[in-house]
C-alpha cells in the first residue's frame, strides 16, 4: 500500500507544476525544447527547485541536458528497441502505473476541504508556518587572511561598492560562486557554517565585512544585499499547502480503507 501511495505522490508533483509560457528555448532538428519543458524537468528532477532560480552556467547545463536527450532518443528510436519483448513489457508496467496515478489524482481532488478545517489546521500548527530570519549575501572566498584584508581594503575605497564586488568576486575569489558574482541568494541562520552566519547576521544591508571572516575553507569577504526579518506567514498565503495536505491525509486514510474493502471480495492466493 505505501509503495502505491507514494507513487501517486510522485506523479501528483507532476500535476501541479503550474503551467508556464511555453517560451522556445532551442529546437534539435525541428523539435523543439520550451520554458515549460525545461521547468518540469527541473522540478521532477529537483525537489523544491525551478529554472528561474538557477544560475546562468546551471541553465545552460540543464538545457544542454535536454538537447541531449532530445538527440539519444532520436538515435535509441532509430535502434527499433521499441519491437523488443522487454520494452513491450516494461511498457506495460508503465502504462498501470500511469492509470493507477491518474485514478489517485481523481480520488484526491474528489475530496473537499472546508476553509474551517484549514483554518483549523493552520492555528493547530502554527509553528510550521514561521518564515526564519534571513540574509542575501555575496562573498568573495581567498586562501589567506592577508588577500583577503587586501580586497577588504579596495572595496573600502570603492563609490560603487556593489559592482565593484561582484567584479572582485569573478576574479578573485576561488569559491564556485566566484563566476557568479559571490552570489549566495537567500539562506537562513543555520544554512552556513556558524562563523560565516554569526558574521552576515550581524551585518547591515549594503555592508561588507570590516575583516576577513575565517572559515573550514578560507577567508570570506561577504557583502550583504538585503535582509528579512522572522515572519508568520498569513493563512492566506498558505491556505492552497494546508488544503492539498488535508487531502492526502485524509486520502491515505480513504485508501487503507479501500483496500481493507477490495481483499474481502478479491480472490487472493498468497504462497
């Protein structure tokens, strides 16, 4: 039973992608790869993440990702697999798992949640719908205390302190996030190694760190963007989460139930 709910997890993921533009991206010999297509392989690939949010070099990879496949699969048709036994077989093995994800989505959105129960829910739980403190930062990552003082100490005579970081960053920094700017986007208090946050908590925003901030790997500069304090998100702005939760509570219990139901009159034979 729980490997048939969590298939229908898998395949509800997929169901709630909210629909984007279908913005064309590349086309390989005359099919072609969409913002859409892209984001869902993102998705499904990626729990909790999208194309938007990914840098310029991780795009262009995952797009490369597709334009490959796009081609593989071109060549694997080519290769008739499609007329073996074994692709017939495991076809069909897809094919009732598809059916058995379709039926389930159905069964989940035949059930109604009231805006009580949500609500209820919501201030039952409240702790789970805190938004903790958080800092976007950048940083530019040097081997020594003595390089890194020295970029300290060229960003201090900057007018133009933020573009003169991310100019710093691209060149100097021997961080991943180097090419990239320093950027580190958002990320709470314990997403870092405690120096690095107790020093960019600490900041305020549009400042950069008055000395080299040493870490388990090297001495950080950190330049902070902006910041957000601890919030309580609104029932509004989480109602559409609490309610698909409900749903799939009270769709687990609907399953065991049914097939408590579906073994009394099947005729089953365990050996």
């Amino acid at each position: 039973m729980y490997k048939i709910f969590k298939i229908s997890l898998i395949f509800l993921s997929l169901m709630t992608i909210s629909t984007m533009a279908s913005e064309i991206l590349a086309t390989v010999n005359g099919q072609t790869i969409t913002q859409e297509d892209v984001n869902n392989f993102v998705v499904t690939s990626i729990p909790g993440a999208s194309f938007d949010a990914l840098t310029e070099a991780q795009r262009k990879s995952v797009l490369n990702q597709m334009i490959e496949r796009k081609l593989f699969l071109a060549d694997a048709k080519k290769s008739k697999i499609v007329n073996k036994a074994e692709f017939t077989k495991a076809l069909e093995k897809l094919k009732e798992n598809l059916i058995l994800d379709f039926w389930m989505k159905e069964k989940v959105e035949e059930i109604v949640i009231s805006d009580k129960e949500a609500e209820a829910f919501y201030q039952k739980n409240s702790e789970k719908f805190v938004q903790p403190a958080s800092v976007k930062a950048r940083h530019i990552l040097l081997s020594t205390q003595e390089e890194a003082q020295a970029i300290i100490d060229e960003l201090m005579d900057s007018q133009q302190l933020e573009e003169k970081f991310i100019e710093l960053a691209k060149t100097k920094s021997t961080g991943p996030s180097g090419p990239n700017g320093g950027n580190l986007g958002w990320f709470t208090q314990d997403q870092m190694v405690p120096e690095f946050s107790d020093a960019a908590f600490a900041m305020f925003k549009g400042q950069i760190s008055k000395k080299p901030i040493q870490t388990q790997f090297g001495y950080h500069v950190i330049y902070v963007e902006d910041k957000k304090d601890k919030t309580v998100l609104d029932f509004k702005d989480v109602k559409a989460d609490i309610v698909q939760t409900l749903r799939m509570q009270q769709f687990k219990s609907k399953l065991e139930e049914l097939g408590e139901k579906l073994k009394k009159t099947a005729k089953i034979t365990v050996k």
